[in-house]
C-alpha cells in the first residue's frame, strides 16, 4: 500500500510482487509519476506473511531515506533466531525468512556496523511513527498482549522440529494504521483479526488512545475481507458514513478470499467497494505458449500462482473528507466489487 501523506512524503506498507512483470508495484508507480523512491519516509512491516513481504528487499534497497517499521512482535529475539537459522537453510527457497533476513543485512550495512542488531524500529499500539506526530501515523495494533502471544507461538515453533513447521499465526500481531493528512483519514487494516478480547485484535485496536476525533473516509479492507477480520465497531467507530473500502484478495491451495459470502458483507457495509483483482483463478497469461500448451495436457485446471497486481488509486483532498470529494483510479485487473 502506498500512501501520500502530503508534501512530498510518502509511505510504504507491505509489499508484493506484480506475478506478470515480477516487479515490485509500489517502486513502479513512483517511478511513473516521476518519483523517486527517495520520497519514501516510512517503510512499514505489518507482519511477517509472504503475501506482505514479497518484494520487501527490493523497498528497503530503492527507499534509502524512509524509516523501516516492524511489528513489536518481529522484534523479539525468538523471531530474530527464527530469521537467522531458517535463512541460513541451504536450498532455502524465497521465504518469509530469507526476505526478512534480506531487509537485516540491508539495515544492517547502512547502520556502518555501529549495532549488532539493525537500527529497525517497531511498532506497537499508540505509537506514533513519524517525530513530532505530523502527519498522523498512528499504530493501532499489535497490543501489549498480542506482543506476548506472538512470542509464546514463536518460541514453541523453535522447539519443534525447527524447518518443516508451520510459521506461527502473525496476523494477530499485525500493524494496523490509522493515517490523516489534514481532514483526511484512513484507516488501514493489514491482516488484523477481530477478537471478543478487550486487550486482543480490532476490540483492542479501538481502545488506543491518542487518535484525532476525526472519522475515516477510506478502509483498507483488514485480511483480505476474510470473516475473521470483521469488527462493526471498526466501521462504525473509526469510519464515517458510506466510507471507500477497497480489498486485495488472497489465495494458496484452497483458501480463496474474499469469499461470496465476505463480498455480499462488504458491499452492504462500504459506501463502495474495490477490488485489486478478481478472487478467482487466473487463466495463464499466455495461453498460447509452448510451455503452457504442454502443461495443459497433463494439468486439465491450469492457473497462475501469482496475478497481476491491480491498481486502486483514491484521492481526495486534505481539507475535504466527504464521500463525495473521492475519485478513484482502476489500473487493470482492479475492479469495482
Ligand atoms: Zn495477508
């Protein structure tokens, strides 16, 4: 997610890869408009899924100004030793680990070798991140308790079998973000979870104080409009009425979200809705190809792992904060949903 937070200053959050071009979308669109990545003044990590840090190398090395934002919980030294040992696997494919490990060496060199751990900071609820507050960019997520959860889970995963388990669930200790230039506020969700806990997920989220009184016009849907991420509080609280939302869908194997059914929620609760892409498969790029052709007669449902990243684009000015002030931009496959 890319955001301009006025004058000049930009943030990143997450990152993925374009499954077409194999570029990274957020340094792409700088690039077009005519931007450096120099303008990059916050990079933030919300939590460590690959479908948030595809690419996350590659920010790091373009935004050479930006302050790099972890969640509190990828500050642990259970995470830091998960990082070191699973990245140093031979024959390690391109994981979550190597990435994050990738992004240390990077900190780590520009730091001049004056630390032994990369000069990252974290966040956690009630943070603010940029200095002096302005503009706005408040951690809403991850609590003090989701902190703790998050190392518990990590530390069980070192004493198993260390390579072939499961990562830990990170959504939970995902950073979610309220951002306001002027009038203008956005609410964005990453992958955080709701809970009926006070101190855990969105119920938590909305109990940080600090945040200004003014309601959000845009939502970036949390966790790709999954049910497991639904808070009514968080669109009545934090949002004003009719707000944009817009949503990036996932799929592995057979998880597909956002699900009908999320759709059918979302569409009944935003004033509008998009999409980056369609949730369904996609059908290879060149169906023509030899090497498709060939996969063909063996596979009979063929589809491509990776999209292509669509485009959302919304804009509307600091000062006005009304439905009705938002344009919205649709690069392809983005798609009102
Ligand atoms: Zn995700």
């Amino acid at each position: 997610v890319l955001v301009h937070l006025g004058l000049g200053r930009w943030m990143i959050v997450d990152s993925c890869i374009d499954g077409r071009t194999r570029k990274q979308p957020a340094l792409e669109w700088l690039a077009t408009m005519g931007l450096g990545a120099g303008c990059v003044e916050l990079v933030v990590v919300s939590h460590w899924h690959l479908d948030h840090v595809r690419g996350l190398s590659e920010v790091v090395a373009a935004c050479t100004e930006a302050t790099v934002v972890f969640s509190d919980a990828m500050r642990t030294e259970e995470f830091l030793y998960r990082v070191g040992l699973i990245s140093s696997q031979p024959g390690s494919r391109r994981n979550v680990y190597s990435e994050m490990r990738a992004v240390m060496d990077l900190l780590l060199a520009r730091s001049e070798g004056a630390y032994s751990v990369p000069p990252v900071r974290t966040a956690k609820a009630g943070l603010l991140l940029l200095p002096q507050g302005q503009p706005v960019v408040l951690a809403l997520s991850p609590s003090e308790t989701e902190v703790a959860l998050a190392q518990r889970s990590l530390a069980a995963q070192l004493s198993a079998d260390l390579v072939a388990t499961a990562a830990p669930e990170p959504n939970h200790a995902a950073v979610a973000l309220w951002a306001q230039a002027g009038q203008l506020g956005v609410v964005l969700g990453s992958d955080l979870e709701a809970s009926a806990k006070p101190d855990r997920g969105w119920e938590a989220a909305l109990r940080v104080v600090g945040r200004p009184a003014a309601q959000g016009l845009y939502l970036k849907v949390p966790h790709h409009g999954s049910f497991d991420a639904h808070s009514d509080r968080l669109w009545a609280e934090l949002l004003g009425p009719a707000p944009v939302a817009a949503l990036t869908p996932f799929k592995r194997g057979r998880i597909v979200l956002p699900g009908p059914q999320d759709l059918v929620r979302l569409r009944a609760t935003a004033g509008s809705l998009y999409i980056t892409a369609s949730p369904a498969r996609q059908q290879p790029y060149r169906p023509n190809d030899p090497l498709t052709s060939t996969m063909r007669r063996y596979i009979r449902d063929l589809a491509e792992a990776e999209g292509a990243a669509g485009r959302v684009t919304i804009r509307a000015p600091m000062t006005g904060c009304r439905p009705e002030d938002v344009t919205v931009d649709l690069g392809f496959p983005a798609r009102r949903a």
